[in-house]
C-alpha cells in the first residue's frame, strides 16, 4: 500500500482523502516506512524538483511493487521555501513527530546541510538528489547521508573543463549569494586556471529573489570575458540565459549554464538555448531502460514533462532504499538508520533510470555524469529531444577523489 499525503508549512493533503482509513489499512498491511520528500514546491527550484519529484518516488513504489510486499510506504512531501531555517525546522518535526525513516530530494545547498545535521542527529536516513554542495560528502560527511545525482565538483569539471578545451579560456561569472553558487564558482574557477584558463571577475548576487539580471550582464560584458558562467540553477538560471540573449551577449561570450537540466532547456526553447554545453547524470532518452522509465513516469509529472536528473535521481535513490530496507527487514531498517545508510554502500544498485553503479564510504553514489550539447531547433526529431551526447565520464572518475574531500569519519 502507498500513502501520500503532504504536511507542514499550509501545505495541503493529496492522494489520501480519507486519512485515517488508509493509516488503518496500512497498519492492518504491517510496518510502514515514512518517506518525507523535502523540496521547493513555489519558487525558483520548482520546476527543477517539486512535484515531479514526488511523482518519481511514487513510481519506484510502483515499480518495486510495494503492495504484496508485506510492508506499507508513507510519503509525505513538504516545502522549505528555500530556506535552511524552514528545512530544518521540517525535518525536525517530520523525526519528532511523524517518525520518518527517510529524508529524500533537498535541493538548496544551505537547506541541504541543515537537514543533514538533523537527520545525524535523530539517526535518520538521508538521501540528497538535488542540493550540489560537495561538502554533504566532504568536511561536513555524515555516516547518515548520501548524495545522489551529481555535486559542484562533478558539474566544475565536467561543463566546465569541456568549456575551457572548446577555447573558453577566460571567465566571468554570476553567481547565487549562498554555499552551492560559492562552491560551484571555486570549483569551476579551480579547472579553468588548472587548464591554462584566466578568471576575470565575479559578482554575487541575492538569492533567492533576484529576477534582473541587466546590471550584471553589463559587468560582465564589460569584462571582456570569453566566458558567462553561471553558478546558479532552475529560474535563475533560465532568466540568466534569456537575458543574455536579449542583451546580445550570446554573440560576443560562450553561456556556461553549470547547472542547467532539461527542465530549463524546455523553458528556454532551442533557440535560445542551441549549442550549449551542460553535464547531466540522467537524460530520459539516453538508452531504452531511461526511455522506458520516463515512459511509465511522464503521465504523473506536471503538465506531462519529461523527468529531469534530479528527479530521477529521486527515483533511483528510492529504489536502492526500498531494496535495502526489504533486505534487512523493515523493523531493523527503521530502527537504526546509520546502519541502513552503511548496508546501502556496502550493496550494489542498479535501476532504470541512472543503471548501476555503488556508493562509497564517504557517501558519494558514484554515478556516470553525461556531457551533453543542446540541439539546434532542425536538429530535434520530436517533443524533448533536445541532447546529443558529447562525453562520459564513469562515476569513479566524475567526482571528487575520496582521499581529498576531508570527510572526518573516513580514514585514508
């Protein structure tokens, strides 16, 4: 049996009209695993996670085949508005009250790193699919979280080393004034001068919030930069890009949208956003296993959109949890969630969506990251095909080397 409903913060109940009725069936079903997705549901990150990511981890339940299972999921969903103080305060009360088992999504950087010290500090299980920051496996680790999808070192060296080999060789960027647009600025910043490369300057800019960008495309074209780099995501970056458009920078500086996902691409149209570089550990039309998935998953999603990265990270994360959890035993995997975490490095996962590949002791998940270019609009055959496959880089090379990453309870 599968439960949805959202809580906290006003937010209001969906797929479960008759509440109690179905808590009554679930417990009739044996023990339930509480699955809180924690994520941006109104502002600049919607599109990027919110409700297509709920959509995602309802279809690992159906595709894990949870009913017959002998255990019931419970998924509550919640908005933390892009706020660390918000997004701990959930989860907080999500541990206290709702006794979640596991914490899923968080995009935000900031947001990210306050639910992680929660979900150490109440012994929870915490899978993080959309916040970037390296430092969820670097020196602010935890042996309770693990980070799915993709982190600012994998999109640095990836988007960002491929940019520079393609002749963009000085930079200028615009960066999000909190953790993940710093550390994806020093990040890239660190690969362009590594490759030969120049930075020319940086302005930072409030997040959230901002919508005009005009002052800061004049800095920077005033740089005389080869390079706008935008260390930003979802409608910061897609504003960004149509902007720079609108003011001709296109003609003058290579666009290096560091996080920028299919989602954006749509939003943007092909013509805009024609022959640009972005790197994506997901793209629904990569093989038949993800074209079979975002099959089965696109009726859900909002509006009838593709699954991004992001939110089939979401999926591909449940999955590997709800295998784990059945394999230890649903009490045991409840009862200590550092010992979940630690039987799901130590297991092999392989799914649909992102293939197969393991996690390491810091928590990394090393999956392939794929470098891809935006098509020109004749290139495009059909709706969402919008990527040509430039480069992969395998999962044990994309990321950061364990050894370098600080993380206090690994020993190397």
């Amino acid at each position: 049996m599968v439960i949805t409903r959202r809580r906290m913060l006003g937010s209001t109940l969906i797929g479960a009209s008759f509440a109690g009725a179905l808590a009554r069936r679930a417990a009739a079903a044996g023990p339930v695993l509480r699955i809180g997705v924690m994520n941006d549901m109104s502002g600049p990150y919607r599109d990027v996670s919110g409700p297509g990511s709920v959509a995602c981890v309802n279809q690992a339940l159906e595709d894990f085949g949870v009913p017959g299972k002998g255990f019931a999921v419970e998924v509550l969903t919640a908005d933390h508005r892009n706020n660390p103080d918000v997004g701990a305060t959930i989860a907080r009360q999500w541990c206290d009250r709702e006794n979640i088992d596991m914490i899923l999504d968080v995009p935000t950087s900031s947001v990210a790193l306050a639910v992680a010290n929660i979900c150490r500090e109440k012994n929870r299980v915490y899978i993080n699919s959309g916040g970037g920051t390296a430092e969820l496996t670097g020196k602010q680790c935890s042996p309770n979280t693990i980070h799915w999808a993709y982190d600012t070192y994998m999109l640095a060296k990836s988007t960002g080393g491929a940019t520079v080999k393609a002749g963009g060789t000085s930079w200028y960027f615009l960066t999000a004034d909190y953790v993940f647009g710093h550390n994806l600025q020093d990040q890239t910043s660190a690969v362009v001068k590594a490759a030969g490369g120049t930075v020319l300057g940086a302005s930072a800019y409030p997040f959230p919030g901002t919508t005009d960008f005009s002052s800061l495309m004049l800095k920077a074209q005033a740089s005389g930069a080869k390079v706008l780099g935008l260390a930003n995501a979802g409608d910061d970056t897609v504003n960004c890009i149509k902007q720079a458009h609108e003011f001709g920078l296109t003609q003058s500086m290579q666009v290096a949208g560091l996080l920028l996902t299919i989602s954006g691409v749509h939003a943007l149209g092909l013509a805009v956003a024609q022959g640009t570089l972005l790197t994506e550990p997901f793209y629904w039309d990569l093989n038949d296993k993800t074209r079979a998935f975002s099959a089965r998953v696109q009726p859900k999603m909002p509006a009838g959109a593709k699954p991004n990265f992001e939110q089939a990270g979401c999926y591909s994360a449940t999955m590997h949890y709800l295998k784990v959890a059945a394999a230890m035993g649903i009490d045991a995997a409840k009862q200590d969630g550092r010992a979940t975490v630690a039987r799901m490095k130590a297991t092999p996962w392989e799914d649909d969506a992102y293939g197969s590949g393991h996690i390491r002791e810091d928590g990394r998940n090393l999956n392939p990251a794929y470098l891809f270019r935006v098509k020109a609009p004749a290139e495009s055959k059909a709706p969402w095909d919008y990527y040509t496959l430039v480069a992969t880089t395998p999962g044990d090379q994309a990321f950061r080397p364990l050894a370098e990453g600080g993380c206090p309870f690994i020993h190397t």
